[in-house]
C-alpha cells in the first residue's frame, strides 16, 4: 500500500516519520563522508583545510549517533555509531602512550622546534626555552636575518653554537643550532609554491651515533593555488631510510596526523613524538596569536624508529603564532 492509498488519518503520522528518518539521516551523513575522506586520504581543495580539525569532528559525531539511537532510526544508528567508532580509532590513540617508543638507552637528545612568524617571534622567549629544557638541537621556520641577529643577541649562539642557516626574508627561511659539532650543512628548497627553505646538518653528540637532522616546512595550504604544492611538498620530504643514516624531521609541516600525506611519511619508518608519548592531541597552532581559529597539530617532530622517544612538551612563543615543540630523544650509542 503507497502513501497515496493509505487511510486519511495515517497519511500525516507516516510523513513525520520519513521526514524524522531524513533528519536524522542529514544529521549523520556529514561525520560518515568525513570518515571515508580522512580515512581513505581523499582530502582535496577546501577539505585539505578541513580535515585537520577532525578530533573536533569525531567528538562530535557522537551527537548524530545517539539522535539516531533514541530516535530509532536503526540503519542510520548502524551508521553513526561505526563512524563515530572509526573516527575515534583514528584520534584516540593519538592520547595513549605506545608501548613501543623506541629504544630506551642510549645518548639522550632534546630536540626543539619553533616557527617564528617571519622572524618576528619574541628571541628571549625562543632562548629561555632552550636554556630551561636543556635543547640540544634546534629548528626554526620562517627564520629571517633579523630574526638570526635578535637570537644571538639573546644568547642562543653561546648555548648552541654550531648551525646551518637559511635565513630569508619573509615565511621561507629556515635555521638549524645545535650543541654539538655538525657535519654536511645546507639546505634545500622545497618546490611547491613559495618555495620554502629546509636546513639540514648531520649532528654528532658524544657517545652517539651521526643523525641527520632537517628542519621541516611544507607549503601551507593557505590558499587554492597552494593546495597541490603542499601536497608535493610533502611527498617529498625525506623519507626514513633504515639502511642509512638515522634521520629527524622536525618542524611546521602543515599537516595532522588526519592528513593522508603526512601519515604516508611516518609509515616509511617515523614515529610522531607526541603521539608515541600520547601527548598527540596538544595544539600547536590556532589561537596563539589571537586569531579566532579551534588549536590544532601541525608541528611535528618525526623521529627515526632506531631512535627512543620519553618526552614532549608544548610551549608557547611570545609573537609567534606557533608553539614550540620540544622532543626528549635517545640516539643509538656510536658502534
């Protein structure tokens, strides 16, 4: 029987009901087609920006299950609740430490790194970190001339005194200290859009294996004609090479661990600092200059597997619109 041949008195009882199974269908497809894109790397134009805030999505794609839930409404409540389950196996364990952090002796490394903000971050601030936390290896982006000169004016060179430096003007530079002697500096320029700088130096700590470390600055995907850049620029970065020497990456990489690039490269032998230390989740980069947008994680530091992870922390930078990120590392001990 149709709709049309029902009983007068049923006919409005039964659009309620196909318009309440509508509404919660509205209200449950967005989280679902957000599952299959995040989880599938599909991410393209506008979503490339979107997908980042995913931990926000997931939190709140309980909301449409439960609606689906007591409305009854069963096969959209099958539906809420496997995206809802999907996309909090893609966050959660972001918050768990691993039970594998990597090797656990060796020589201990703290790394760090900051994005300037066209030079611009406040140098005091970007020294007292390194003095109090004892960093050993630092990276910047956006890392300008003045920038350099308002850090050795602070002190920075007389805690780390050995670098590889690509200072430029505006959001393209970048900087690599270190405490301990480097070897094979440079930089490479990064070929998506603005062309970012990446220094890169091999550092040798005493007692320590050589680890080759590079300051790490994909295009951001700020605008359409950076979309495919950001993408490129990200699978070209280095990859892990267990053959060959062990490797760190650590920087601004404009990029979440819900972005399918990003988790290409870590597969290649990375793990992500502060998601092994389920400290994953802490934004880095949002709000911090006052602008009104949800904090998010795109500063990463990717360490080599060879290489032990036991800590990170996020500090805020006085003028920079990033936090710092600093990594506690173990490097394997020099055969």
């Amino acid at each position: 029987m149709t709709i049309t041949d029902a009983p007068a008195s049923t006919r409005p009882a039964h659009r309620r009901a196909v318009t309440r199974t509508l509404l919660v269908w509205l209200l449950v497809a967005p989280a679902a087609a957000w599952f299959v894109v995040r989880g599938f790397g599909l991410e393209r134009g506008r979503l490339i920006q979107l997908i980042a805030f995913t931990p926000y999505v997931a939190l709140w794609s309980l909301i449409p299950a439960l609606i689906a839930l007591i409305a009854r409404r069963w096969a959209a409540a099958a539906v809420a609740v496997l995206t809802a389950f999907g996309l909090a196996m893609g966050v959660l364990p972001r918050t768990i430490p691993d039970l594998d952090a990597g090797p656990g002796t060796g020589v201990a490394l703290s790394v760090m790194t900051s994005n300037m903000l066209f030079g611009g971050a406040d140098p005091a601030s970007i020294v007292r970190l390194v003095r109090e936390n004892d960093v050993a290896v630092l990276a910047l982006q956006e890392f300008t001339d003045e920038g350099r000169e308002g850090l050795r004016a602070a002190g920075l060179d007389e805690l780390l005194p050995y670098h590889s430096f690509a200072a430029e003007a505006g959001a393209s530079g970048s900087g690599l200290y270190s405490r301990y002697p480097v070897s094979d500096p440079g930089s490479r320029r990064n070929n998506g859009g603005w062309r970012f700088l990446q220094a890169y130096a091999t550092v040798q700590a005493p007692g320590a294996a050589p680890v080759l470390v590079e300051s790490a600055h994909p295009l951001a995907p700020a605008l359409p004609d950076t979309f495919a850049g950001w993408r490129s620029d990200l699978e070209e970065e280095p990859r892990a090479d267990k053959d060959g020497v062990a490797r760190i990456l650590l920087g601004d990489f404009n990029a979440t661990l819900d972005h399918g690039p990003l988790r290409d490269l870590i597969k290649s032998g990375y793990r992500d600092a502060a998601a092994t230390v389920g400290k994953g989740l802490i934004g880095t980069w949002g709000p911090y200059d006052g602008d009104l947008i949800p904090p998010v994680t795109i500063d990463h530091v990717l360490a080599d597997e060879r290489i032990g992870v036991s800590d990170v922390e996020v500090h805020d930078v006085t003028g920079s619109d990033h936090r710092a990120l600093i990594a506690a590392l173990t490097i394997p001990a020099a055969k």
